[in-house]
C-alpha cells in the first residue's frame, strides 16, 4: 500500500511540517480584511509574524494587538494560542479520538515526541489529561480575573478580557487586549499575582502537575518532576531576590507601596520563563535587571509544559556535567545518575541556542541599517533572546525591523517553539549507519 505524505515524513519532519502549515494558514487568515478593526488588509508578513508569534505562544508583536486586530482577528490570535500551547499534535490526537479513531503506532510516536513523554502505551490518557487539566486552569484563570475585569470593565468586556488573558497567561502566550500589556496594573497586585500563577502554572509542566495531583496516593515523585520542582524554585527565588535589589537600587518602583513592589517584583520573576505580558516598560529598568530577564528568557521553564526557552531540566544537566567534569564522578543528582546520550543531548542544545542567539544578534546588527534613537545593542539582545525563548518581552524595537529581521525573529520562534533539536532534525535524510570508521586523531583541548 502507497504511504501518504505523513506516512514517507520523519517524527521530526511531522512535527515541524505542521507547525509551519498552520503559521501559513494563520498567516493567510490574520491577512484578510475580516481580521482587521479597519476592514482592510494586513501586510501577509506582518500577519505571518503575529501567527507565528500566536501559535509558537511567543507574544512578540508588529502590530498592537488591542487596536489593530477585529473580534475575528483577536479570536484567530487566541485559537492559535490555545492550539500553541496544548501541542498541535496533541488537538489533532483529540480529534482522533472524539470521531472513536484510534492512532497508530506511528501516529503515537509522533505525539509522544511532541509533547515529550516518555510512556508511548500512555499517549491517550495524557492527552486527555492534558486538555482537561489545561481546561480546569484556564476556566480558573477566568473566574478569578472576572472578579477584577468585570466590575473594572462590565460585564462584556469584563468577560472577554478575562477569557483572554487567562488562555493567554496559562498558554505563556503574552499577547493582551490593553495596548501596554499589563503596565497600567501595577498598582493591582490581585491581577498581576493572579496572571502569574496562571504563567507558572503552564510553567511546570502537565506531567508534574499530574504526578502533584497524585502524590497522595504514590506518595512519591517522577524524578522529572522532582527536577523540575528543585529548579523552578530555585531559579525564581534567586531570580526575585536579585530582581528586588537591582531594581530598589534602580529606584523603578519607587511610586509603589510595600505590597504593590512584592507583586511586581514577584513578576518580573515569572514572567520572563516565556510569558511575555509586561508590567513594567523594559526601557525604564535597570541595566543589571535587563541582564538577568535574558537569563531568564533563555532557560525558559519545563520540558513538556507551554512554556519555551533552554528548560530547566537541560540546565541541570548541563551544570551537572560540567560539575562531572570538576570533580570526575558521573553527574548525578537526588540518587540518580544522568543517562550519557542525554547529558550529550543537552550539550547539544545548548550549544546550538548559544550559536542560534549569536548569530541571529550578528545579522540584525548586520542588517538593520536604523535603529530609533534610545534603541541600543540591549534592545537587539531583548529581541533575540525573547523570540527564541517564545517569551514576547520587547523594548519596542521589533516593529522597527526591515522584513529580513523580522524573518530571523520569526524562525527563532519556530525553533525556540518546535525545538532546535526537532528542526535540525527534520532537515536530515534518513540516517544509515557508516561503515567507514577513521583512524583517531590527536587534538589539544584547552
């Protein structure tokens, strides 16, 4: 029997086809006059980008989202967000399953690559864990946001602004309805504790909310997730304390109570891990606070989750081994020791972000024949490290780039969001093992 297109296509090869398939159709959709609040039609590119930036939950614009886009324009932002965040192959299995179709082995494998599991006979029930649990968040989300929205607001728009910040949120999408995304909140430490929540809620990850959710009955923890917990804990506590001295030094909320500069610095910390919404304007913070937010943005949050960047648990192992290779034991960590393929894997990852962020910095710099007045090479780091970390942090200098730079953004966050590993991938050939072995050569290391 004749294989079909996805049939002849790698694991790899899939996965980033379908992304970039539905960034087109999105692109094409977001171009129409129905999707703009003037009737007329968007520049294909700068629709390109906003699908791009939707479906990889990224959040970094060309147009102001709030006064550029219609009803239906906003509604294909957030469909795309939602599809982004939950995995396009995970909706696509959910659909199987709604019509009482089963995947094949194939079919499994490529939803298990997707969204990083590590059972294959657990592909259903995950997947249907994942839209539930996902569901139940983001309908809490918007219960607790209407408590705020709808007597700020009304009803109507205190609804829809709920229902979109909350998918937007959980999703680490950062796209808002507001025009200065959440910079007028400052002073409403409820909503900006809430969004945050819902931010690292999507930050941890589904298995690790899974595994929390039953701890009670196992009474034990996936080492993944044990991980993740360490990490994520320790990252954002030394992230709010390093965000709370750098900017009191800086003087950034000095018009703020107590109260409201906890909020705001508890945000500063949560949302670089891939959130993108903004409480405060980037141009105004403090050099050193610029500096840790990049940080931030490039390791990203959990493996598995809605979030993007480096992730936490390849951090680890590659601090692990570069602590292996300090003290020569085998990097290992709470009684477990590191698979060899997967601390190689990590190195890997790592040093393709490294090169990916280097040279996307090099050709903007290259490229870009004018920048506005205030915009400097901090403003080009912002927008590398947020695309490729599909976190949507800007300092406003996006808009500004010819579309060659808005193309390099575009493609950090289709790799930041598929996977640097999942894209190289797709671009090779069918792997057949070599039978031509060298001789070894002798080079100095160091």
């Amino acid at each position: 029997m004749k294989k079909n297109l996805f049939e002849r296509l790698t694991i790899a090869q899939t996965i980033s086809f379908s992304f970039f398939l539905l960034v087109i159709i999105g692109g094409t959709v977001l171009s129409l006059p129905i999707s703009s609040r003037t009737g007329q039609a968007t520049n294909f590119l700068d629709g390109l980008f906003t699908a791009t930036s939707a479906l990889c939950v990224t959040g970094q614009t060309t147009l102001n989202t709030a006064t550029h886009w219609s009803p239906f324009g906003k509604a294909t932002i957030l469909t795309l967000i939602e599809i982004g965040g939950l995995g396009i192959m995970g909706v696509l299995s959910l659909f199987f399953f709604a019509l009482g179709k089963q995947l094949n082995l194939h079919q499994q494998r490529i939803v298990q690559e997707s969204l990083n599991l590590n059972d294959l006979n657990e592909t259903r029930s995950i997947i249907k864990y994942v839209v539930k649990f996902s569901l139940a968040v983001q309908a809490l989300g918007i219960l607790f946001l209407a408590f705020d929205f709808v007597p700020r607001f009304g009803w109507g728009k205190g609804l829809i602004y709920s229902i979109f910040h909350s998918i937007s949120a959980f999703c680490n999408a950062g796209f808002d309805l507001f025009g200065n995304s959440l910079i007028s909140f400052q002073k409403s430490p409820y909503v900006l504790v809430v969004i945050g929540l819902l931010i690292a809620f999507g930050g941890l990850g589904f298995i690790v909310w899974r595994d929390l959710f039953t701890f009670y009955k196992n009474k034990k923890l996936l080492f993944h997730s044990k991980i993740v917990l360490f990490m994520t804990g320790a990252i954002l506590g030394i992230s709010f304390i390093l965000f709370f001295i750098s900017e009191s030094m800086h003087g950034t909320f000095t018009h703020l109570n107590f109260g409201e500069k906890i909020a705001n610095t508890f945000f500063l910390t949560v949302t670089p891990r891939t959130a993108g919404f903004s409480n405060i304007d980037y141009n105004e913070m403090s050099t050193a606070g610029l500096f840790l937010t990049n940080i931030l943005m490039f390791i990203g949050g959990a493996s598995g989750s809605t979030a993007g960047g480096f992730k936490v648990t390849t951090l680890l192992v590659v601090i692990l081994f570069y602590k292996s290779m300090i003290t020569g034991r085998e990097p290992q960590i709470f009684n477990r020791s590191i698979n060899p393929f997967r601390v190689r894997k990590a190195i890997f990852l790592f040093t393709t972000a490294l090169m990916l962020i280097v040279s996307a910095i090099f050709l903007l710099l290259l490229t870009q024949d004018f920048f506005p007045p205030g915009y400097g090479l901090e403003a080009v780091l912002m927008e590398v490290f947020s695309c490729f970390g599909t976190v949507g942090l800007s300092m406003g200098l996006t808009p500004y780039f010819n579309s060659f730079g808005k193309f390099i953004l575009m493609v950090l966050m289709f790799m930041g969001r598929v996977g640097a590993l999942t894209v190289i991938w797709s671009l090779k050939r069918e792997e057949r093992e070599s039978k031509i072995h060298y001789p070894e050569g002798s080079v100095m290391i160091g």
